[in-house]
C-alpha cells in the first residue's frame, strides 16, 4: 500500500494546551483535531519529520519497539510536562528506510537515542490521541534543501512498496522569528506574512523545487523552522503527484505561522 497522507502541521508548545496560554492556538487545535487522521486516514504507521531532532552529518531513524516521549523545552508552565505521549515503533519499517538510503549513498544510520520530541508529538496529540499507532521519527540534519530532498525520495519509494497504510507528518513553522515576537495575542507581522504567502504559493503549484532555492534574503527574514528540512523530507517523499491543500494559516504572537498543509494522493 503506497503512502496514503501526507500533512506539514505546526508545533509550537501552546498547542499541547492553549488555555495554559490564554486560548491562543485554540483553532490550530481543533483544525488539527479536525483532520481526524485516525477515523479519516486510518493508517498502519506514522512517519514523523520533526525540525527538533538536528543531527550533524547523518540522518537518523528512530528504531526502537516503544518511542520515548522527549520534553525539549523549558520555561513553559508545568502542564506542558505532564502530558504523556508514548507511543510503539516500528523496528522494521525503520530499518528499511535506512538500508534504502544507504542504497541510494545518502548519509543515514538507525539509533535508538532521542524519541518523540514536542515537534513531533505535540501536533500527533490531537492528530491520533490514544498514540497506539506506530510511529517512526526521523531527524533533519545540517545540510541542504536537495539533501533533504533526495532522502525525501529513498523514504518515498520505501513506503510506495509497503503493505502498511503510511501517513507521512513533516511539522515546524514557515515563518518562526523570535526575533518578532510580541506577547500581544493580536501582534501581527504583514511582511512576514506576505513573503510565507509566496512560498505557500509555490507550494499550491508543487513548485518545491522553486521553494528549495527561495529568495535567500526573504528566507533569512521570516527565518523558516529547521529551514524547511522537514517540508523537503516530505516534498521528496510525495514528488508531484500529491494534491496539495491549505487547511489553514493562522499567525501567532506576530513572529510565528500556524500554518496547515494536507496532501493527497491523486
């Protein structure tokens, strides 16, 4: 069964549980929870991109029997971190996308170290809830777009031979300055949100390849989550023959993009 969903979502810590930060986050949330991944999708497995696990030279696939819940972050009021989201690998799957990538000479080796950091599941929370479905999460690493492009294709061809029901989860935030911030819940940033409109764009045209050599002076503006690396993984993995669909696209905090994207086969 070839890779039936593919979704770049956000992850920002506030939607583990918007009310602790006011409401804001609160339709990001029940977008995400409306996408029914579960019901809808029903997938065997979950393969998960986080921008939260950087690796230096490799890319790296989770390959453990049970996914340890990471807490990367700190600061954040204590209900955050009694959230508890653990969910079963799949040591199979994982090991076949390695020896793909190897295959293919791209620069990638398995460990059972790191887990599910909140890039990953604060958004499969609401996405699958009862996290009894196996989930394999993949590090981005530094280095290139087509980097991340190319491992995108080995992953692609792994789950286009599977027998298992695959979604795909690339998650981060389009435009992610900090340096933008406001504490005000209405702050908005109207050029940070005109340059992400051009990329969305390219993206409504599964022009990826456009979005891998952007504008680098409008890049470094909005200074995209993990650079995208996430987003190519996916883009990869998909080529063009997925239907893209923008779910939403909230802003957050006047720094910050809650955008949803859903791609379907066909």
């Amino acid at each position: 069964m070839p890779l039936v969903e593919a979704l770049y979502v956000p992850n920002a810590p506030n939607l583990i549980a918007p009310e602790v930060f006011g409401g804001v986050g609160a339709d990001t949330v029940r977008e995400l929870r409306g996408l029914d991944l579960g019901r809808q999708v029903q997938p065997d497995v979950v393969v998960v991109v986080s921008p939260h696990w950087v690796s230096e030279k490799r890319f790296l696939v989770q390959q453990s029997e049970r996914i340890p819940q990471v807490f990367d972050f700190s600061g954040f009021p204590p209900e955050l971190g009694e959230v508890m989201y653990s969910p079963p690998g799949d040591p199979a799957l994982a090991a076949r996308l390695v020896a793909r990538g190897v295959e293919r000479g791209i620069p990638v080796t398995g460990t059972t170290q790191w887990g599910l950091d909140h890039g990953a599941w604060a958004p499969l929370m609401h996405l699958l809830p009862d996290a009894r479905i196996p989930v394999v999460p993949l590090s981005i690493k530094h280095g290139s777009p087509s980097e991340h492009l190319a491992w995108g294709k080995a992953i692609g061809s792994v789950l286009a031979e599977s027998d298992q029901r695959v979604a795909l989860l690339a998650t981060g935030s389009i435009t992610h300055s900090f340096a933008r911030m406001r504490t005000a819940p209405t702050a908005t940033w109207p050029e940070g949100e005109r340059v992400e409109k051009e990329i969305l764009d390219l993206i409504m045209q599964r022009r990826y390849e456009e979005v891998a050599k952007f504008d680098p002076r409008k890049w470094s503006l909005i200074e995209p989550e993990g650079d995208l690396g996430p987003f190519f993984v996916l883009a990869g993995a998909i080529g063009k023959s997925f239907q893209p669909r923008l779910v939403s696209t909230h802003q957050m905090w006047g720094a910050f993009s809650l955008t949803i994207l859903e791609f379907t086969p066909g």
